[in-house]
C-alpha cells in the first residue's frame, strides 16, 4: 500500500493550464474521491497518478518515491475504466489473468490469484463466458477482478459506473466501497456525481476548472458530511448535496438582514459577519418548509411563486422563484401540495443557514 502526495501540481496543454497549483495528500489506504464538474481536471489527475499523463510542474510521490517521470508499469497502481476495456474475444479467466501473464507470472501463480479474485468477486460461474454473454454490472466486476489480481499499492478508479443504470450502480457503489475496505489498499475515485462521493469516500476533494477557482483547481478536501456542513465556498455548496443548495442574495445592517422575497430576519447569534454588508444566504431544501408545517425555533419567512412541484412519493420537492432567484422547500409526501403559479410562504431554520461574502463568495466565520 502507499500515500499519494500532490505537491504544487501542474499540468499545461501548450498555454492552456488544466491544473494548477495541486496540493493533495492522499493517506495510505484511504478511499479518496475525486468530484467535480467536466473540465476541472479530476481525471488528468488521476491519469498523472496512473503516468498516462505527464506533470509539467510540481511533485507527484506514490510512497516515498517522486514518479514525475517513471513509467506506467513501474508504478504499481491498477486503473479501472469507465468503458471497463475488456478484450471482447478473451473469455472472463483470460481477460483477468491477462495482465500477470504479460509480467511473465508462474502460471500456478496466476491461477491462484485468478481464482482469489473470481470468489472475491462472484465471477465464478462466468469465468468460462466471453463479455458480449456479461451484464454491464458483471464486466464491470471482471475490470475490477483484473486491477485485484495485480494486488497493487494503489487502485484507480475513473467513472466506473457510468455506464450503468441507477440500481446497478448503487449496487456497484456497495461492492466497490466493500472491496476496498477488505483489500486495504488506498483508492483514488473520480466521478461527477456527488452521490457516489459522498457515500463511498473517506474523504473528498471537491475541484474546480480554474476559470471559477482561480489560483487552484482545489475548493475543498474533507470528509463527507464535513463538506456537506461547512462548505468553504459558494462552489462547494452548491456541488455537494442533492438537491443543490440555494443561494440567496442578502444585504446586512447592523445584525438584520434583508432579502428578496422576506420582510427581513436577525441574523444568528452564532455568526460574527463584521463589515460584510452584502452576503449570500444558503438554505439546503431540507431545511426549508411550508409555512405551517412546523415552525423552527429561528426562523425566515420567504414567498415567492411555485415554479416546479417534485412528487418523489415519501417528499415533494417545491422550487419557487424569488425574484429571479430559485428557492427550494422540502415537504413531506403526505402533506397537500400547492401548484404551480400558486404564490407560497415559506420558512427556513436559520440555525441551518450558511452566510457567504457577495464578493468572494466565500464562507464567512462564526463565532467560537
């Protein structure tokens, strides 16, 4: 197993800068998710760590060792893809077998390590079958058989759910997370999708395409339910949680705010804004509701008129729009809904609220 250090990072195209300036330290058998939207250099990271892409700048240590310019083979990782690249006229045994054959392993060696993988996995009564005769989710299994029997110190993983749909991939989010619990070994997984980062990730390193992040692609690194709780910027905010939290824009006078759509409200004791007069209000849907359905003990009163009605069965999710300014309301599936066009006031828990700069947009301190 080892560490992976990102130390001042960069990666250039001609004059076009992808990365830069990444500083990232990946602990020894961490899971560590890669997440973030197209083009914020998620997957050229990954692919620096695996030597498919060269550092123009910086340190890239795997262990103790700089890597910057050794090969793909001396690495010691293993790569999952997202389009799973099996070879289509080998069966399964021959697909996971293949890369131990190349590296001139005995053969009882890699019948071993074959057949430790295939019970790992479940991959026993396919090992005799082709991938045109596998599931998407059962392929995917036999890309991760392959990584598995190489037993190297680092796997990565990119997009390797992507191609499947939403049961199997919560499925495969499981069995991933499982593996790399049982095998040990640090795991370095990039997707989109902010589901799968917050449930399969120790930790998470939120990035950005440097045209919104300015002097480094990294927002923020932490474990889930801290990114999730304080988000260090509007970015991170808004990317992580499902549904995105709103942003509302505010003005500060004194200790009362005043905000499109709401009579005004006091700002909570726990925050210290000083001389921010104009701040960004995030509200998580969850922690706003219809007025009437139970008031919490701070709150903010808003109205706005109801542009779209979610009906997901156990909640409805209510978006209204506040001047310009989308706001969405969870409510619970019981509960009647109001329609669309109907004009509605709702109530946020201010103790959930998150206060940014209008300007930076970043998170403003609180009060020790």
């Amino acid at each position: 197993m080892a560490g992976i250090t990102f130390q001042s990072v960069a990666k250039r195209y001609g004059e076009t800068d992808v990365i830069k300036n990444l500083s990232l330290e990946i602990r020894d058998g961490e899971f560590m998710v890669l997440v973030g939207p197209s083009g914020c250099g998620k997957s050229t990271a990954l692919r620096m760590i695996a030597g498919l892409e060269t550092v123009s700048s910086g340190q890239l240590r795997i262990a103790d060792r700089i890597v910057n310019d050794v090969k793909p083979k001396d690495r010691d990782v293993a790569m999952v893809f997202q389009s799973y690249a099996l070879y289509p006229h080998m069966t399964v045994r021959q697909n996971v077998a293949f890369g131990l054959e190349v590296r001139k392993t005995p053969k009882d060696e890699i019948d071993r390590r074959v057949q430790e993988a295939s019970s790992i996995l479940g991959l026993d009564p396919y090992l005799d079958r082709k991938p045109k005769a596998l599931s998407g989710g059962q392929r995917q299994r036999v890309a991760l058989g392959r990584a598995i029997v190489r037993d190297p110190s680092v796997f990565l993983f990119d997009e390797p759910l992507s191609n499947l749909d939403a049961k199997l991939r919560t499925g495969m989010r499981a069995e991933i997370s499982r593996l790399q619990k049982r095998l040990g070994t640090t795991a370095v997984y990039v997707t989109h999708d902010q589901t799968e980062a917050m449930t399969m990730g120790d930790r998470i390193a939120v990035l950005a395409p440097l045209a919104e992040a300015g002097d480094s692609n990294l927002m923020q690194v932490g474990a889930p339910l801290e990114l999730y709780h304080r988000p260090r910027n509007v970015f991170v905010a808004r990317f992580i949680g499902a549904p995105s939290m709103s942003i509302l824009q505010g003005r500060l006078q004194g200790r009362s705010i005043h905000a499109p759509g709401s009579p005004g409200f006091d700002l909570p004791a726990r925050w210290d804004l000083g001389a921010h007069e104009g701040i960004e209000i995030g509200l998580r849907p969850e922690d706003v509701r219809l007025a009437g359905q139970g008031k919490p003990a701070a709150s903010a009163r808003f109205t706005g008129r109801v542009d779209m009605v979610e009906t997901l069965g156990h909640e409805v999710l209510i978006h209204l729009d506040i001047d310009g300014t989308s706001l969405i309301a969870k409510s619970h599936g019981q509960e009647p809904s109001p329609k669309m066009g109907d004009m509605v006031q709702v109530e946020a828990d201010l103790d959930k609220a998150h206060f940014f700069d209008a300007v930076t947009h970043q998170r403003l301190p609180e009060r020790d």
